[in-house]
C-alpha cells in the first residue's frame, strides 16, 4: 500500500488534453493531488484550476454565439475555471466544476467520463439579454437566479469525440 501527495503547477492545458481538445482549451493547470492504493487499486483525488484560461470553438459555444448573434461566445475568456476529481479504474469524475466568464456566462455541475463516454448534468448561466432574439427562451428554458444571471439545467452525453448536449433543442 502506498500514498502520495503533491502538487503540480506550470503545466499548460495543451499537454493534459488530446490534439483537438488543447486547441479548445488554453489556459495552465495547477493542482493538488493523492494518489494511492488504499483497497489495493490505484486511485487519485485532487483539486485543478486553469488560470488565464479560455475556451474557443465548442459546438454549445458557437450556437449560443449564433442564436445570441454575437461573437462573445466564440471564444471565452475565463475568469474562473476549476474542478475537483477523482480517478479510479479508468474512470474519472470531475466534481464541483466550474467555468465561467465573469458577467456573461457560468457552468457549474458535475461530469463522469468513463473512458471516452460522457455523462455530466450541469446549470449554465446566462447574462440577462443574452438569448433575447429567441422568443421564450430567457422565460421558458432559462429562469432568473443568483448572480444576475438566468439558468438552464444542461445535460452532457456521447464521447469526448462527439459530446452532445440537450440545451441547443429547448
């Protein structure tokens, strides 16, 4: 049996993600971590933040910025993007995630990826106005709540290749 504890900083996203997801994601990782093998498999724990990160051409990111007939979604700056995981089997769980880009729009929730297999459910946050050009939308699919924001539950499945998501059809 064993433990170890730590921490890593200076680490970019581009060498955490695969090809196509480093070039989606931009920022540089800090964490603290545990790995062990406390009932005899290999496990971890730990807490993540990106700082001066930023996420472009995510297909949710891009029909928000077509639906809103902005650019702003495009390519998000991030002001806050943190998470807690845990590996284990193969399976990673990130909880307590968060994303957001002060005063436009927040992520939170909590996703399992097994594999490549997503399964995450999630609120996004939206500022006022946002979705104003889509009849019903800020009142039918998303409600006011704190931070001055509207929310929309948010539903993540498929793959890390094709992730789908249940928001754009509401």
């Amino acid at each position: 049996q064993y433990t170890v504890s730590g921490d890593v900083s200076g680490v970019k996203c581009g060498d955490l993600f695969n090809e196509d997801w480093s070039k989606r994601f931009i920022g540089d990782v800090v964490s603290d971590f545990s790995i062990g093998n406390p009932s005899g498999e290999a496990q971890a724990h730990g807490k993540l933040k990106v700082l001066n990160g930023s996420l472009t051409a995510l297909p949710v990111l891009d029909a928000l910025a077509a639906y809103a007939d902005t650019r702003r979604f495009r390519e998000l700056a991030l002001s806050e993007a943190r998470t807690g995981w845990n590996w284990k089997k193969g399976e990673i769980f990130l909880s307590d995630l968060v994303l957001a880009s002060e005063g436009l729009a927040r992520l939170e929730g909590n996703i399992f990826i097994r594999g490549r297999e997503l399964d995450g459910t999630f609120r996004l946050g939206l500022a006022p106005g946002t979705l104003a050009n889509i009849p019903g939308a800020e009142t039918d699919v998303f409600a006011p709540g704190e931070r001055g924001l509207v929310w929309a539950p948010l539903r993540i499945t498929g793959t890390l290749d094709d992730p789908k998501e249940d928001l754009t059809d509401r």
